[in-house]
C-alpha cells in the first residue's frame, strides 16, 4: 500500500488479499470505488462484520448481519442490506469490509 492509494493487495477481483490490511481508510476507499457514501448504518454493519471475523475467524453470513440489525431496525434490518448494499452483501459489503471473496455459499 502507498500513500497516494490506500488500498493493500487485492485478488483478480478486488477484495483483500489478507483482511487484516483493512482500515477505515480503506473501506472508504472501496465504497467510493462502489459509489456509497457510508453512513453510520453502513458502518454498524461494517464493524460488527469486523469484530464478527476477529473472533470467529470467518467471515459472517449475510444472517448474523441481519440478526445484529434487527435489534436496532427490526423486521425492517433485512430489506435494511439490501438497501444498504444495493449489488449484494458478497459483492459489496463483504468487499468494503476487507473480507476475502466468499466462495460457495448463499449471499441471502
């Protein structure tokens, strides 16, 4: 990484190489790329993605995002994602996260 571009390695599609390169800097950086303005909802889903990968060493399916909107947005914290990411949770929340592409599994 380097000072005129905030973004560390990336794989053929843009997502991190390591997560653990990922900084507030950077988010900001793939979510300008993404064209989102991140608010702070946006950024409770992003952290609670980044405390959720510290611990479990895995990145969270779209579900336990949706789980931890649900106790401030309530039934309203799933169409909340969508609304949120507009082109999905794997494409990009899990990219402005600094997550690793997912392979294989459900984005719903």
């Amino acid at each position: 990484m380097n000072v005129s571009n905030p973004i560390p390695a990336t794989d053929e599609e843009g997502y991190l190489i390591d997560p653990a390169d990922w900084s507030d800097q950077v988010a900001l950086a793939f979510a300008q790329h993404e064209d989102i303005s991140l608010t702070q909802d946006h950024w409770e889903a992003i952290r609670f993605m980044r405390d959720y990968y510290q611990e479990h060493q895995v990145i969270p399916d779209v579900r336990h995002v949706v789980k931890h909107l649900s106790g401030r947005f309530g039934a309203a914290a799933r169409n909340m994602m969508f609304e949120l990411f507009p082109y999905g949770y794997v494409k990009q929340a899990c990219k402005i996260a600094g997550m690793k592409r997912p392979r294989g599994w459900s984005t719903g």
